[in-house]
C-alpha cells in the first residue's frame, strides 16, 4: 500500500470515528481499528490525534481555497 494510501485511510477513519465518538472520547486505537492498520502505524504520519485533526482543517481549508481562486480566475470583473 502506497504511504499516500495509509494516510488517505487514516484520516478518512478519523473522519468517522470523530463524528461517532466526538473527537475528545475517540482514541488513535478507535481510529487505527477503523482504518485497519496497527496503532502504531498512525504514529508514522501523525504525531497524535490532535495533529490528525489539524491536517482534517488543512486539507479542507485547502481545497476551499482552491475553489474559491478557480472562481476568482473566471470572474472578468471582480469589482
């Protein structure tokens, strides 16, 4: 599996696991179980679940940002 893979499944996971348990009852346990990797395995890509969270927000952030220059590209007057 791709390292791109694990990480895609990991924070997919969390998604889930957050949205069942709420993130201050989920454990790296309840997130590994549900991506089917070792615990350890999310240690290798996050440093805990905080930093799982952070990347959630950037990533989501991200592809906010992105959709909003793809608008502002097409607008022939922004004003």
């Amino acid at each position: 599996m791709r390292v791109s893979d694990k990480h895609s499944k990991i924070t997919q996971a969390a998604v889930k696991v957050f949205a069942q348990k709420g993130f201050f009852n989920a454990r790296i346990s309840d997130i590994a179980k549900e991506a089917k990797v070792a615990d350890g395995t999310i240690y290798l890509y996050f440093n805990n679940k905080y930093d799982i969270l952070i990347s959630l927000f950037e990533d989501e952030i991200g592809k906010i940002i992105l959709q909003v220059k793809l608008l502002l590209e097409k607008e022939e007057d922004p004003c």
